[in-house]
C-alpha cells in the first residue's frame, strides 16, 4: 500500500484532497534507454508497463480519470522507426487490454485525431472503446495519441459550427465539443524527466490544474512517486481566482 493511501487511512480528511482527474505527460523514455544504451524504443516498451502499473494504481486509490500522452500532434517529426515502433506497442497495449479490461476494471478511451491511424488500429481502438462501455468501474483511463491542445480547440471550434442545433458558444459549450467532454478537468498534471513546459497537451482543460514537476525519467516512475506527486498536490492551496482564508 502507498505511502498516500496509509495517510488516507489514517486521516479520512486526505480523501477529500484526492483528484479526481491526474493527467501525466510520459516524458522521458528516450533518455531513460540512452542511459541504458538501449535504443529508444526500449525505452517507450518500459514506458507502456508503468503506464499499466500506474492505471491500476490510480484504480485502487480511486483516481476517476487517469489522462496520459503517449504521442502528440508534434511527434510525428520522429524518424518512421521510431513512429512506427510507437504504433505497434499501442497495438500490442490495446490487443493485451481488450483481454484484460474487465479484470483490471479500467474503462480506456482515447483522444485525439484518430482518423489518421492505420485501419488495424483505428478498428482496435473501436474494440476497446465498445467494450469500455460495457465496464462500470470508477476509474476511467484516456490515452491521448494524436493529442494536440490546439488541434483538439480547432476540432471543437469546427464541430460547433457544423452542429446545426448547437447552442451558443460559450466556455461550457466549447468544453462540450472537446476531446474530454463531460469529464471534470485535470486537477493534477504531472510531468516527468525533468522538462518544465506543457508541449501541447490539455491547454483548454489545464487552466487552473496544479502542476507538478519530477526529474525521474517516465519509465523509473512508481506508485512512490504518485504518492509524492499526490502529497504536495495535497498541500496545494487552490483559489481558482477567489481569495480564501
Ligand atoms: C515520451 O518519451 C514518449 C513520447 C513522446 C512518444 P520521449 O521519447 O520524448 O523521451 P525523451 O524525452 O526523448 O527522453
Ligand atoms: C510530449 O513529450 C509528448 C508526449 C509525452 C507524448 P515530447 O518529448 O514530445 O515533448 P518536447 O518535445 O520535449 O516538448
Ligand atoms: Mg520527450
């Protein structure tokens, strides 16, 4: 049991600090395999297992939605190896999670431009999003691939105009035409490896999330450091414009 979810125990008032919404830039597997020597996608393959152990962590601690970004809008300036190694370990991830999903009681959606996948795995995210539907657990886990912040405005903003019956456009009806409509924004967005910047990711729903910043390489990231990242989260005063106190 983490250190977070002992406090929890102790203190029933830490529950009422818990996010709802964790949102995790996976940063830092290129740099973890060159350490290692290894090439870079040995570095993504370790990245995709603590994302498994991270999403059922986030289950047990009763985390509602679990965001990470697996690959961007900008990420497709990599070389066609390393995209393309990218590509077949989300295969390889959705194929194991349309098996296990209902044991692990993890919903997966993913979001982002889609359409411009390969028909193998735009037809595995199908299957796993159908079978998503048929789960009813707590814990809802959303795979960003093809994310971009500002692609995802600019798809809302076109989809409002081409939505006949749209009402009019205000911050709640933009929200409703993004990505992550009708979930709460992300309380707490973390990112790993060192790099302070938001390159891309969540720039609508990220407005007033806590940020928090850790120097280990995604990868080497553990329950430990969730329940880090988690404390100071839990210390964290939020105003949210208002003043308090
Ligand atoms: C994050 O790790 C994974 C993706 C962006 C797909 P990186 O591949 O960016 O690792 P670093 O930043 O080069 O170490
Ligand atoms: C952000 O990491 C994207 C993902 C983790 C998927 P990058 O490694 O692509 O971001 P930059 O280039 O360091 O800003
Ligand atoms: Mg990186």
């Amino acid at each position: 049991m983490g250190i977070f979810n002992r406090k929890q125990k102790r203190a029933g008032q830490a529950l009422s600090v818990l996010p709802r919404h964790i949102a995790i830039i996976m940063d830092g597997n290129g740099r973890w395999a060159r350490k290692r020597s290894l090439p870079r996608t040995a570095g993504h393959s370790v990245g995709a297992e603590t994302f498994r152990r991270i999403a059922s962590y986030c289950r047990k601690l009763g985390v509602e939605y679990l965001t990470v970004y697996a690959f961007s809008t900008e990420n497709w300036k990599r070389s066609k190896e390393e995209v393309s190694s990218i590509m077949s370990l989300l295969r390889r991830y959705l194929m194991e999670a349309i098996d296990s999903m209902e044991r692990e009681q993890v919903r997966i959606k993913i979001l982002g431009d889609t359409s411009v996948l390969d028909e193998d795995l735009r037809e595995l995210i199908d299957r796993t999003e159908a079978i998503s539907g048929t789960i009813h657990t707590k814990t809802q886990a959303n795979l960003c691939i093809n994310y971009g912040g500002r692609a995802e405005i600019i798809h809302a903003v076109k989809a409002w105009m081409g939505d006949k019956g749209a009402p009019e456009l205000t911050e709640e009806t933009l929200a409703n035409y993004l990505y992550t409509a009708g979930m709460p924004d992300p309380d707490l967005v973390i990112r790993p490896s060192g790099e302070i910047r938001i390159s891309n990711f969540l720039l609508w729903q990220s407005a007033y999330s806590e940020f928090y910043f850790t120097d280990t390489l995604w990868p080497d990231f553990d329950e430990r450091e969730l329940d880090r990242a988690l404390e100071a989260y839990a210390r964290r005063d939020r105003r949210f414009g208002g003043v308090k106190g």
